[in-house]
C-alpha cells in the first residue's frame, strides 16, 4: 500500500474540508500517479471530490461508519455509487477489500485520521511539498522527523503562481 498527499511546510494537508493548494502539475501528478488504481479514502475525502463523484479510472474504496446498510437498504450516498465505490466500515473490511489488489496499486489519498491509521501499512509515500506555510486543520505525520521513513527522491523544484514545490518519494524502512 501506498499514500499520496500534498502538504505544506508544517505538513498541513487541508482546512475546513478544503486541500490547502491547487497546484495544477500536482493534480496532474496525482492523476498519472493513480489512474488506473486504487484509491483509499475516509467518508469527508469522498464528500470532497470534485462534484461529489467518485474519482474515474480508479477503484474508489471508503473507510467510514456513515454509509452503512440500514435494514437492507443502503443510505441514498451508497445506493448513488454503489456500482463505483467500496464502502468499508471497519479496517477489517478495509483490509479485506484492498487484499484483492495488488499492494502497489493502492494509495491512502486522506483525510488526516485515515492517513493516521493506515500510514504503517504503506511502503511509499508521494508528497508533494509546498514551500509555503497555510493556516490548517489537518496535517500529515512529518515523515522528516518519523523513524524509519526516508526520502528516496526528490525531483527539481518547480514554480507556480509564486509557490515553490517539489515532488518526493518517501519509503518504509521498517
């Protein structure tokens, strides 16, 4: 398993609900980084989406409590992608569906909680670092001060609307 994120100099990810930068090459990163593949993500990520879809070319898999069966119906969020989402409502089942895949081609793509529990499990993160500070709510595990994470590579810095960013690939040591 994998993670994939954008954050800030402090690790900030997001606030209130919101990335904390829209950098267009890094949505591009994103896309090339996992079309195609499996994405994780807790209930307030998928709430995010762009138009509240499910992302496209990838299997769409959602860790929450929020979106279960109710007397063998489905809650009108589910019943609305069920043919293009997972639901998951516990790391059980979580684990359970992503073991269906092979575990290169599943990324943890949020929130804070999910990248939390789940930040053990991954053998690579891709972080997109943003050399500018924001005001957040919901930060990423500083994987420069985290044992036994490591960064692989680090591509040149590259320059957007005044922002500064590079895209690192960081491992698992452990």
């Amino acid at each position: 398993m994998n993670a994939i994120v954008a954050v800030d100099e402090k690790w900030g990810i997001g606030r209130e609900g919101e990335l904390l930068f829209s950098i267009p090459e890094d949505m591009r990163f994103f896309k090339s980084v996992t079309e195609g593949k499996v994405v994780v993500m807790g209930r307030r990520t998928f709430e995010s989406l762009p138009g509240g879809k499910p992302l496209k070319n990838r299997v769409n898999i959602v860790l929450t409590s929020g979106m279960t069966p109710t007397g063998g119906k489905t809650t009108p969020l589910q019943a609305r992608y069920e043919e293009r989402v997972i639901v998951c409502n516990s790391l059980d089942q979580l684990f359970e569906a992503v073991g269906e895949y092979d575990p290169d081609d599943v990324f943890v793509i949020g929130g804070q909680n999910l990248y939390e529990q789940l930040l053990g499990q991954c053998s690579r993160v891709f972080v997109t670092k943003v050399g500018r500070e924001k005001k957040a709510d919901r930060w990423f595990p500083d994987l420069d001060s985290l044992d036994g994470w490591a960064a692989e590579s680090k591509s040149e810095d590259r320059e957007w609307s005044g922002l500064t960013y590079a895209f690192y690939v960081y491992i698992n040591k452990n």
